[in-house]
C-alpha cells in the first residue's frame, strides 16, 4: 500500500498542522497518496489568513512535492468549515502548480475509493 494516513483529534492549532506536514515530509520514505482524517479535530479557531501560512510552508517543500508526483491527497471532513478550509487548501495546491491532486470528502470510504486503497 503506498499510502500515509493522518489522524488528527481536537483543537488544532496552525502550529500543530504544520507540524503533521513538516512530520510527513521528514518521514524515511514518502508515500504516493495521503489520507488526512480531521472528522474529530475542532478548527473553528483556525483563520483563513492562517491558510497563507500552509501556503508558504507548501511552496518551500515543493521540492518534496515533485517526489510525489501524480499523487493524491485526500481529506476527510465532517463539518462545512473542515470542507471549506480544505477546499481553500486544494486552491492553493491548483495555485502553487504542486504536482499532486488534494480533494476534500465528506466520507472515509469515498476518500479511500478515490486513492484507489479499495
């Protein structure tokens, strides 16, 4: 299986997220695809000025990126904001040019039907 699945639970917080990523790309071996489930993490303290800043630390990894091209990111949301922020993060990735396709889902298994996982 060529896939890393994230988890993340309670109030995140921009640092922690960035903190998952910057975890993700120091891994020993990167995956093709990645799963990030958020339906039990709280982000109504998250600012969508706050999206720059993944913005940013996305362009500074692009590098990391062209490792994983063709791959897929998906995110699982329970909640509109959860969807709505990662539907503004897929803009980023469409205005980055990353080589890699970020979708949102509302369901784990549509997300895991779209990586292929079944």
């Amino acid at each position: 299986m060529n896939l890393t699945a994230f988890t993340l639970t309670g109030e995140l917080t921009l640092d922690e997220i960035l903190g998952a990523l910057n975890s993700f790309w120091k891994g020993r071996e990167l995956t093709l695809n990645t799963l990030w489930d958020t339906r039990n993490a709280i982000v109504t303290h998250l600012k969508s000025s706050e999206m720059g800043k993944i913005a940013e630390f996305i362009g500074q990894n692009r590098n990391q990126f062209e490792e994983r091209k063709n791959g897929k990111a998906a995110i699982v949301a329970s909640t509109d904001l959860q969807f709505g922020l990662s539907r503004i993060l897929g803009t980023v990735y469409e205005r980055e040019d990353v080589p890699i396709k970020l979708h949102p889902f509302r369901t784990m298994q549509e997300a895991i039907q779209w990586l292929g996982q079944i």
